[in-house]
C-alpha cells in the first residue's frame, strides 16, 4: 500500500494541476464532476488523509463528524463559508483556502456587471438574440454612465480595493466604502471611509459587495438597507448570495427604487431565486467569478501548495482553521 497522503479532488480542477498534484499524492479525483452527496463526503472523511473541496460543497458538522481521516480540508476558492470551522476545530482537521489569486478576477466581474447593468447590455442582447431589434434610435436602452458616479464598496478588503482601483482608475467613478479601513491605499483612492452601512448605502449610486458570506453577513442587504439605497441606483454581487435577500431585492427593482442589479451569486446555488428570473432590469451571472483560465490554474496551484506544507509537517501557507 502506498505511503503517499490520500488526496479526495471533488470536482475537476485544471488539468496541469490535477497532474502536479497526482506527481506528489495518492489522488482520486471525481472523474463526473458532479457534486457528491452528503453521504459520499463524510464517507470520504473517513477514507482520505486531504479533502479538497469546493464551494459546490457543504462540509457541515454532519460530514465532518464523519472525519476519522482527513487532517486537512483544502479548499479551492476563497470563501469557505461552506465549511464548519468550529467543527472542523473540534475534530483536530486544520482548513486552508486560495487568498490573493483572484482577486483581479473577480474584481473583474464586478465591473463586468455594473457596465452591463447600467448600460442594460443583456436586455439588448436578449432583445436582439429573440430578432425583436428594430435598429438604432436615440431612445432605445437607455442605461447611465458611470464617470463622475459614487460607488459604494461594502467591504474593503483584497477585492473590494481592486474593484474600486478599476472603477477610479478606468472609468473616473468617485469610491465611498465601509465595513474595513481606513487604509493607505483607499487614502490613495480618495476613497471616503462611511462610518456606517446606511451612510454609504444612501450615498452610492452603485452599491457592491466584497464580504465574507455566513451568519454574520446573512440577510445584509435586506429591505430595510435596499430601501436606504438612492431612488435610480445600482447593487452588484460577487460575494455571497446569503448576504442579500432576494425577495425584497425582487421588489425594490420590480418597483424601480433600484435601477437595476448584477449578480454572480445565490444563497442556495445553482437555484437562481425564480422572482429575479422575470425581471429585465437585473443581470444573473453563474458564478463566474473567478472563472479565467489562470485564476483557476493558480487556485490548483495554491491549493496544491497547502496540501504539500501539510505534508512536510510545516505550517500552511493560508490556514483559515
Ligand atoms: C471563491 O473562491 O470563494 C469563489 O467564490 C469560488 O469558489
């Protein structure tokens, strides 16, 4: 029998990386890329030294009870508000994630989604796409500009600077945050420290998210914080999908409190909540956040990198728990 740590992949990471990976460990991956059941990941606690899970998985107190193996739980992605920390604690099982390597990604997708938020670019597209086009004219989707416009970041962290460096940098908006800081480098934005989550909410005319998900931030973005949002403005989600209640995000853009909204995350993915499904005015993304072929060789890649200082007995390079 081999020696090498017993490594669970759970779903398909990029190719060069799944070989690195096997050169080192004893590897099994999920050759059907599906996400396993409940049942399949405790049994799987019991069965591998290192788990790298996703955020496609639920690692609750009931799969890590199952944990007389794993001493690790690897996670590829950032966010690890899918894994039970103190359960995880509980059982002696160290948790790493992938901090820093997508970060340019994700800020990324937020500006993709407040440029096609406000310049309604999949309302033109469906509209074209269904041949309902009738060509140009001066009236025709209106959208808003963003130069001159405040953006509002709820979370000043790694991607909540990079996404407000892109906003100031590349198209002249003016940054408001809350909920970290005040740093050197938002000084360097010009960036205006709210004391306050309604403060910043009633300034901003685009409003994005960069907080952790979990207890904490569950429900952030309720009726109460929409309705403290300015009449006409914008919110984007990159975060979390717990953060923002749905219902009551329906409503403010049914209504047009909101303009419009863009959103890459749901609390229970990949079920998109059915009252945004109807609406012209928001634009529903699948998760793609960190979805570039770099960033997701770079996530293997760090991932990997704490799976191999576990292995040495060393400290992990990015334990959460
Ligand atoms: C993350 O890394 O948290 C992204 O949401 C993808 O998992």
């Amino acid at each position: 029998m081999s020696d090498r740590l017993r490594v669970l992949v759970t779903r398909r990471w990029p190719e060069a990386v799944e070989r690195a990976l096997a050169e080192q460990f004893d590897v099994t991956l999920n050759e059907t890329d599906e996400p396993l059941s409940q049942a399949q990941l405790a049994d799987a606690m019991a069965e591998f030294d290192v788990l790298a899970p996703t955020v496609s998985d639920r690692i609750d107190a009931d799969v890590i009870a199952g944990g007389e193996r794993v001493k690790l739980i690897a996670n590829y992605g950032v966010g690890f508000d899918h894994i039970d920390l103190s359960a995880a604690k509980t059982k002696g099982i160290a948790v790493s994630n992938t901090p820093g390597v997508l970060t340019d990604a994700t800020a990324d997708l937020a500006l993709t989604l407040m440029l096609m938020a406000a310049r309604r670019a999949g309302e033109g597209e469906r509209e074209l796409r269904s041949g309902k086009w009738t060509g140009w004219r001066p009236t025709h989707l209106i959208g808003s500009a963003l130069k001159g416009k405040v953006l509002g970041i709820v979370g000043m962290g790694r991607i909540g600077m990079a996404t407000a460096e892109r906003a100031k940098h590349g198209f002249g908006m003016k940054i408001a945050y809350f909920a970290r800081g005040p740093k050197d480098e938002a000084k360097a934005l010009d960036a205006e420290f709210c004391p306050d989550l309604e403060t910043l909410l009633a300034k901003s005319d685009f409003v994005s998210l960069h907080i952790p998900g979990g207890a904490a931030t569950s429900n952030m973005i309720d009726a109460q914080a929409l309705a403290a949002m300015k009449c006409g403005s914008y919110l984007i989600n990159t975060a979390r999908g717990g953060v923002v209640d749905h219902d009551a995000l329906a409503d403010a853009l049914k209504s047009g409190h909101l303009a419009g909204a863009g959103l890459d995350v749901y609390p229970e993915e990949p079920q998109v909540p059915e009252a945004l499904l109807e609406l012209e005015n928001v634009v529903l993304l699948p998760h793609l956040g960190s979805a570039n072929a770099e960033t997701r060789e770079a996530m293997g890649l760090r991932a990997m990198a704490n799976i191999e200082a576990f292995a040495r007995g060393g400290d992990l390079p990015d334990r959460v728990a």
